[in-house]
C-alpha cells in the first residue's frame, strides 16, 4: 500500500475528444514552472489520451487558507507567469489542438500567432463570446454595443486601453477560486484552461469571484514582478471575458454584468 489518498477522479461521458488530454497537458505545462519557484499543481496520475473520457488527479489535503500562504502563492503565481509562452492563445506545451474553458471550445490552433493582446483578446476571446451571448439572447443590446465598441478598440491596440506591451505569460487561464486549494503551505492549481496570455487576466479573475487574502496575494505578486502602471483600471476590462462566458453559461444576470464591464471602457 502506498499511503497516499486516492485521487480525485473526474468523469464526463460524453467528454469531446481531446476534453481531459488538454487539461492534463496545461497541468504538466504549469508545473514545469515549478522549477523556477512557481505554484503548486496537481498532477495526473497517469496518462490521459485524447479520447479519453475521465482524468485521475492527485488529492490535496485542504486546510484554511493563511496570510502567509497567501503571500506565498502571489510569488509563485508571477514565477508561473514569468515562465512564459511562445505566442498569445498558444495550447498548453504537448497539446496541438484547441482547448475549452468549462465545457465550451477555445480556439487555440487558429489563433494568429502574430498579433498583440489587444487583438487577440478581442477576436479569439471576447468576439466568439459576444456571438454566442446574442444568440442566446442572455446579453442586452446595449451590451452588445459596448462590447463591440471595446472589441474595436481593442484590435487597434489603443494603448491607452490595452496598457504597455506584455510578454506573454503561462496562465491558468481559469483561475477562480474554486480551482487554488490551499494545502497549508500555499497554493496548489487544479482545473486550468491553459494557455498563453495576458497576466493581468488570470489576477483579474481572482478578483472577480474572490480569494481569501487576495490583498496579500496581488502584494506579493507585485513585489515579485511589479504589474504595469495602470494595471487596477483594467481589472474590469480582462473580466470581460469570465463575465461572457458566464452569460453563455448561466444566463442574463452575467450578461447584465457583462453590459456593465464593458461600458466602463468606452
């Protein structure tokens, strides 16, 4: 017997193909920063294909999160960040196609591999999320407008928006709370959608749905790599993208969030 608690298996049936390879891809990928001082992740414990329709995660022993693994957790979150990534939505190292947020697709392969974040942010996050709100009918109108408005701004990289040019960090990509367990020490990472972005995005999130010692957190992280000056008005702008997704999801009450975020930017 080894004496370590069985994993956390996740199932899903009727899983598209490539659902759990992708994320165990982002797992692994997220770990190699741990070399260079990053989080903590939670690994597979064995291989994940393609076609596969369950993952088995290592289980982490939860305790209450502290001020000091806090402070712990924004180092090794700038250490993830600054490890990089070869272009802005490239897949997690080891995965070739295109990866989910939840259980909706994400492009990565037909990303433009030449573009600034503005851009992409714009015609690979927001625009394919803005569609499928107004399909659904779960973003108002003068949501639309707005986020169409930003969209366009966005794509001609108005700095005064998009703030100083980035290099392109290694994200979790869903970086909500209910993905960082606290294991006494720090922070350990479950669930991400990785891949290459913008690392205001991933501190933005935490923000948007809460962390316990988040002030100590973004401290810590800003005293590990200092965040471009700006970087608080645009916390909204790079919610943006939780909040579609969230009204694709789960309806008008995001969308109304959404109508919101955006027309402070324009």
């Amino acid at each position: 017997m080894s004496g370590l608690p069985d994993p956390v298996v996740k199932h899903r049936a009727d899983a598209p193909h490539g659902f759990f390879a992708v994320e165990s891809a982002g797992l692994h990928w997220l770990a190699q920063a741990r070399s260079r001082g990053g989080a903590s992740v939670a690994l597979p414990v064995q291989p994940v294909s393609p076609g596969d329709t369950r993952i088995a995660i290592a289980r982490v022993t939860t305790h209450p999160a502290t001020p000091a693994a806090a402070e712990r957790f924004g180092r090794e979150l700038a250490a993830t960040h600054r490890a990089g990534a070869p272009w802005f939505g490239c897949p997690p190292q080891g995965w070739d196609g295109d990866g989910f947020i939840g259980p909706i697709p994400l492009p990565h392969n037909t990303v433009d591999r030449n573009i600034g974040w503005g851009r992409f942010f714009a015609r690979y996050r927001l625009e394919p999320f803005l569609r499928q709100a107004v399909d659904h009918r779960t973003l108002p109108e003068q949501g639309r407008r707005a986020v169409s408005v930003l969209c366009e701004r966005l794509a001609d990289e108005d700095p005064d928006l998009c703030g100083p040019a980035e290099p392109v960090a290694r994200l979790h990509g869903d970086l909500w709370s209910g993905n960082v367990l606290w294991d006494g020490a720090s922070a350990v990472l479950i669930d991400p959608s990785a891949h290459g972005g913008h690392r205001e995005s991933d501190l933005a999130m935490l923000a948007l749905f809460g962390l316990p010692h988040l002030d100590r957190v973004l401290a810590a992280y800003h005293e590990a790599w200092p965040l471009a000056e700006g970087w608080r008005e645009r916390v909204g702008l790079h919610q943006l993208f939780p909040l579609l997704v969230h009204t694709v999801l789960f309806g008008s009450s995001y969308g109304a969030q959404a109508a919101a975020a955006a027309a402070h930017y324009v």
